[in-house]
C-alpha cells in the first residue's frame, strides 16, 4: 500500500533544468494541478499504465530523462500505448525501441517546450485526463496520463521535484491557485504527527511531524518535520 505524502508545500525554486540528459538522475514529475505525480500504477514494470497519483516519492514515480528523448524508469521507456497518435491514448511503461534510423520510436521521444509541456514525437502533449475536475472522482485518486493537443493548461503543466523535509529549505511554501478540486474543510490544526488536507483557502498550521497539501491558493507554514515537494522548471530558465 501506498503511504501517501500529503502535499507537501509546493516551493518553486529559480532554477532550472533540462530534461534532455545523459545523466540517469530520476525525479517526480509534478502536475502543476498540484499534489499529483506522474505515477507507474502498480509498481515498475513492462506494460503498466502511467497515472497521475498524489506524490509519495515512491520508486515507481522516480523517472530519468535521457539524452535520447526517452523517460525512463526500470529499464523501461515511457510509451504512447501501441504507438497511436490518438487523442486520449494512454502512456505506458514499454521496452524501449528503436526506429530504422538509430533513434527512439517516435512513440517514447519526448521534448519540453517554455510552457513546460512534455511534448511526444508526434507533436502532442502528456495531459491528466480531465484535469482538475477529475483530481479525486469518485473516491480514486488514479488519473490517466494520456496524449493530447497540446494547449496551456495545468494538467499539461510539468515541473521536476524532489520530496525533502522542510527543514532543510528554503524560500516561501507556495500553493498554485488552481487546486480547488476538493469540498472546502476550514481551517485545520494538526497539533500532533497526522496528515492533513486543506481544501479551500484558509490556512494551515502543522504544529507536529504531519505531511500537508493545499488544494487550492492557501498559505502553509511548516512548524514541525513536514516535508515539502520542491519543483523546478523542466526547462532551462
């Protein structure tokens, strides 16, 4: 079972990075929707679907960004299922191909633009089905990560992050704006070690170890060991 790591506070840090590395350094994938990952559902292997999952920093949402254009976790290579161009086709976790000429199937090449989109061969972009209408439905968190016409949007918006606890950064917690997804709770106060959720644009105050998520624009303030999910661009600044 998944141990879910409440939202941290999101930090958007001045620094970039690029994508398109030799270096097999991996790192969450966050949705700008905020508190979702890119996620292999069930654990790393060959045929998996890629999700939006609410970020744990788990294994199988760790991806490497390769020189080639690949993204890759395991050994395997993120895939357009059956290498479709079509609106809606699901991203898999798939062997990693190459074409007649020496390069990645068009399929599992990947490149970022300045809106920090992740953009296919096939000129179309990595999108959470639904977007933020579908962040939890119906009580599942899972959300497929498909191909789709690229637009600017926050479910096509990418950023690299890291999971560290918050004693250990700097700068101001921010909560993106389009997070509301979720029924407003209130103001909430964890004076001990337990999760919590904000959903509407209140503040919160961890007074123990717990883990917090904002769901929409609210302010955090980390007074215990919380973590804090750390994003930068997927582009060079």
């Amino acid at each position: 079972m998944k141990k879910l790591i409440w939202g941290i506070a999101i930090v958007a840090c001045a620094t970039g990075f690029t994508p398109v590395v030799s270096a097999q350094t991996s790192t969450l994938v966050v949705s700008r929707m905020g508190g979702k990952c890119l996620d292999v559902e069930g654990g790393t292997a060959k045929g998996k679907n890629v999700i939006g999952y609410p970020c744990t920093g788990s294994s199988n949402q760790l991806f490497a960004f390769y020189s080639d254009g690949t993204i890759r976790q395991g050994g395997y290579c993120v895939d357009v299922y059956g290498g479709l161009n079509t609106d809606g086709t699901q991203l898999i976790l798939w062997t990693c191909l190459k074409g007649t000429d020496g390069r990645p199937q068009p399929n599992q090449r990947w490149s970022t633009d300045s809106y920090n989109r992740l953009i296919g061969g096939a000129g179309k972009c990595v999108d959470l089905k639904g977007g933020s209408g579908a962040w939890v439905l119906n009580g599942v968190w899972n959300q497929a990560a498909i191909i789709w016409p690229c637009k600017v949007a926050d479910n096509q918006t990418w950023y690299r992050g890291e999971v560290l606890p918050a004693v250990q950064v700097r700068g101001t917690p921010t909560a993106y704006a389009a997070l509301s997804t979720l029924k407003p709770l209130a103001n909430v106060v964890a004076a001990g070690a337990g999760n919590l959720i904000g959903q509407d644009g209140t503040s919160i105050v961890a007074g123990g170890g717990g883990n917090i998520v904002a769901n929409d624009g609210a302010t955090i303030v980390a007074a215990g060991g919380g973590n804090v999910l750390v994003v930068t661009s997927l582009v060079k600044p």
